[in-house]
C-alpha cells in the first residue's frame, strides 16, 4: 500500500512546532501540562510516523522486531526512564537532555509501539497494559503521599496535583478496561489508531 507523504509531514511539522520555545516553554512551565501534555503528544506523534511508515520499511525492521519483543523491550525502558522526576528535570536544566527527548519518545516510545503492539498476543498486551496500570497508579501515589518535592523545578502543590491526575486516569483507565472485559463493551478506535492489518492478521 502506497503511503502518502502527506501522512509524513504532518507529524513532522506538529512536532517542529511542539519543539519551538514559545509552545515548548507553556507546556514545561507546570509538571502536569510537562507529563500529561508535552510527553503523551510526542509519543503519539511517534506512533502517528509508525503508522505512516512504508511497508518496503516496515519489513526490513521486522526480522529485528520478531513478535514485537525488541520493540515493547524499548518501550517500557523508555517510558520507566521519563517517568523519572529527575528526568523531568534534567529535560528542563540541560539542552542534551531536552534533545534527547524530542527524539527519544517519539522514537523509541510512540514509533517502537506502533510497530510492535500489533504484533503481540492479548495475553502479553493485557500482562504489559496491567503493569502500565499500575505504575500510574504507585507513581500517582508517590506523589501524593510524599512530603517533599521531587522535583526541583516544580512546586509540591503541583506535584500533588499531577498525583491525584495520575490516580484518576488510572481509575477511569480501570473502569473502562473491566467494563471490556466483563461486558464487551468497545468505542471505536479513531482511524489513526487502527491496528496495522497485516501485523494484526499475524496474530
């Protein structure tokens, strides 16, 4: 199937303006709008690309990619990383740190799951979508919980709120998956989101 570049350039020109000081300092002024906004974006953007990547390429990324295994290994590393405080920070304090997460979660997040997701069975996407459920949910009480702030560059107050915002994802995130589980309740998934068929037919 032919790809329009169209389905290149529009991610690419939304991540250059995600990238420009003006938009990139409003999203990294409040830890919320820095976790909840700016880091979710870029890895959809990244996962957007995948999407559009040609099949000629994705099967040459296969053979490295077999039942997606490399590729969720990369995911999780790197989601573990950035949902470090420090990391925050050092995003906000340090140039090379900022760069590297501009082309990191993208990359290695949004991209490594669009081209690995599909190709996993539902036992191991339910063991990894629990284990993301639970880490917002430790993380989202970490925050709350903790006297002290963890990260320099943000007041507590904000870290308590980005706390209870973590706990209540993870809530509705649970209220929706047990309501799949126990009653085949399904939305329609937007278009852009759409299981790659020929990955999804593998399975």
């Amino acid at each position: 199937m032919k790809v329009s570049r169209r389905s290149w350039y529009l991610p690419c020109l939304i991540w250059g303006l995600l990238a420009l000081p003006p938009l990139r300092h409003v999203l990294e002024l409040s830890m919320i709008t820095h976790m909840l906004v700016q880091l979710p974006l870029l890895a959809f953007l990244g996962w957007w690309l995948g999407q559009a990547f040609p099949e000629k390429l994705k099967r040459r990324i296969a053979p490295w990619n077999r039942w997606g295994i490399s590729g969720m290994v990369l995911v999780v590393a790197t989601v573990l990383y950035w949902m470090l405080p420090r990391a925050l920070d050092a995003a906000i304090s340090e140039p090379i740190f900022e760069i590297a997460k501009f082309i990191g979660i993208p990359l290695f997040i949004g991209t490594a799951l669009s081209l690995s997701w599909f190709q996993l069975n539902y036992i191991a996407r339910g063991v990894l979508m629990l284990e993301f459920w639970a880490m917002f949910m430790r993380l989202g009480w970490l925050y709350v919980v903790l006297p002290d702030r963890l990260c320099a560059n943000y007041l507590l107050g904000e870290q308590r709120i980005l706390g209870r915002a973590l706990l209540i994802i993870g809530s509705i995130w649970a209220v929706i998956w047990t309501l799949r589980i126990l009653f085949g309740v399904r939305w329609k998934k937007p278009k852009i989101l759409a299981s790659n068929p020929s990955l999804s037919e593998k399975n």
